[in-house]
C-alpha cells in the first residue's frame, strides 16, 4: 500500500463512485469516502473509511484531507437529474459548481494538485439531430439544462485553476452508466429511478409499471432513440488511469468515456426480456424535448491518454449484471422492498 495514492472519492456512496472506491483498492490504492448520503448508501461503503460531510463545506472536507493524508481527489459529489435541475436550477448550480470550488480550494490548502471530476455528455446539449458520428470533444459545448451547463461551468473553474494554481485536471464526460459490479456487491439503487435500463429492468420482472419508450418517429433502424452505453465497472476504472493522465501543457484535460458503440432503446427492450426471461411490456410516448436521435461516444483520446479500453462491450453481457443486481440487491430500501416479489 505504501506505493498506492490516497484518494479522496466524493460521493464515493454512489453508484458510479463506489465502484470506483473499489477499483481503486484493489489497485492498491487507499480510497476515503466523503459522501453526505443524501443520494448514496452507507452500505456501498466497503473499501475504505466513510467521513460525512457535504461538500460545500470547505473546513470539513480540508479536514478529511489532512487527517487522511489525501494525494488525489475523485470528485463525483453532486446532482445529476436533469428534470429536477430545471425545475431547481440555483439548487444545481450552487452543489455542482460550489461544490467544485470547495473542493479546488481544500486541495490548494492542502497542497493536493490531482483532481479526476465526473464530468458528463450533457455538456454538449443537443448534436445536429440527423447525425449518427460518434461525438468528440471538440464537439460545441452548448448545454441545454442547468445540470448540463452547471457540469461545463465546473470543467472551466477546473480549467482555469489548472492555470492559475497548477492543478492538474481530468475531466471524464461519460455517456449512458449502466450495469452492476459483476460480484453483486454493488450496484444501482436510485431513488426515484429514471435511468432505462433499470426502468426496464423493473418492468420486465412486475416490480414497476410498463416502461415508456419516449418517441418512435426518430431518424434511426427502429424509429427509437440510439445510446451509447458503458458499464460502470469500466468507468471505474478509467477514473483509476486518469490519476496518471498526462494533462498536457493546459493542466487540464477533457475525454469522453463510451464504447462507441450506439443501442436503440427498443433493442435494449429486447435485451432485458432475454437477460430476465421475461418480455418487458412497454408503451410508446411522445419524444421529450431535447432528446437527439443518436448519442455515440468517440473514445479516442481516452483510449490514447489513458491506454483505456472498455471491458463490457456486449449489450446481453452489460444488462445481464444489472438484471442480477436487480434480483438480489444488497442494499437500497425500495430496492430490498420489492426483491423479494421476484421469482
């Protein structure tokens, strides 16, 4: 242990960040979770101590840094429900930029010059709807929700203290997270959810109503939305490589995480009845405002930067670890409340 890095994972009792907690200490790594449990599990805890705390509160996250003896920061801690950002946009703005700024000034007090944020394809807003390339990152950044534009306004804070105190910054813009730790001691319990896998997950085994497909009228095979969709274990693990990214000259890098890859949701409809041996009854509804034909990730510059390679590039492999954490979920109270109910 004494050759790995002490990281400091906010929001590490989330879904994305717990499984990055994990991937770092089976590298060697020495993971100390900062989390309010506001939207994570004290149960998704498991590799490294647990310190509450909300992270616009600069004292207590210098604190946690000091006393831990911190080198690195992995900074998920913030809101990510589009909906709910547009219904309160000071409330996203204030967690997911001052959030940032807390952070960046802790580190400075603390003499930590590392910083890995969770940054999101919500930066881009809404692509040339007719195309089907996959997005790189010198695509315009024109979000179009406060959740989107509260992400790009943390990267250019970050940006911007790369320059003015030598920070070294690594953005990683993800698109569609899904899929559960593979051992089954992690895994997804939001609450409400509104991801689709596990919506139709849920559908497809009677512990949630019908699924809504939202629009089949788009310019694609099947009439239905394409995602690119990245299992989260692989996240994970691109957070880990990032911590030795080369951020150039700038100090600050941004990338794009996906598989390159897109799925429509009717074929992810499909690929759920066959990972739970049950047909997912679905409707179809109106298209939601903003929603682009296709969303596809160009990975290149994380794959050259990071020597980054998705493990999980088969839509049966990556559904069929969220339907097993579905069915056995170690924790999340809805989750728990309805398992049983699953024959």
């Amino acid at each position: 242990m004494s050759d790995g890095r002490r990281v400091l994972v906010t929001g590490g009792a989330g879904y994305i960040g717990s499984h990055t907690a994990k991937a770092l200490a089976l590298a060697g790594h020495a993971p100390v979770v900062f989390d309010d449990l506001s939207n994570g599990h004290r149960e998704a805890v498991l590799w490294g101590p647990l310190v509450i705390g909300d992270v616009r509160d600069r004292a207590t996250l210098e604190a946690c840094m000091r006393e831990h003896r911190i080198d690195s920061v992995i900074h998920f801690a913030g809101l990510i429900e589009v909906g709910r950002s547009v219904r309160e946009p000071d409330l996203f703005w204030d967690v997911n930029l001052n959030g940032v700024a807390c952070v960046l000034q802790a580190m400075r007090a603390c003499g930590i010059d590392r910083l890995v944020f969770s940054s999101t394809a919500a930066v881009y807003g809404q692509p040339d709807v007719v195309s089907t390339e996959p997005l790189r990152e010198t695509a315009p950044t024109q979000p179009i929700n406060p959740y989107g534009d509260s992400k790009l306004a943390a990267e250019r804070l970050i940006s911007a203290c790369a320059k003015a105190y030598g920070v070294q910054g690594v953005a990683l813009r993800y698109f569609n997270a899904c899929g559960a730790d593979p051992a089954g001691e992690i895994g997804e319990a939001h609450s409400p959810e509104s991801h689709l896998i596990p919506l139709a997950i849920e559908a497809a085994l009677g512990l949630g109503p019908a699924l809504t497909v939202f629009g089949r009228d788009f310019p694609t095979p099947d009439g239905s939305c394409i995602r690119d969709y990245i299992h989260v274990s692989d996240l994970a693990q691109a957070h880990l490589l990032a911590l030795d990214a080369n951020t150039g000259a700038e100090g600050f890098i941004a990338m794009n995480l996906g598989t390159g890859r897109g799925f429509s949701v009717l074929e992810v409809v499909e690929a759920v009845g066959r990972a739970s041996g049950r047909p997912t009854p679905y409707s179809i509804g109106p298209r939601r405002p903003g929603d682009p034909a296709c969303l596809v990730a160009d990975s290149q510059l994380a794959q050259d930067r990071l020597g980054w390679r998705p493990s999980f590039t088969n839509l049966d492999e990556i559904v069929a670890s969220a339907v097993a954490w579905r069915r056995r979920p170690a924790f999340g109270e809805r989750l728990l409340a309805t398992a049983k109910e699953v024959a």
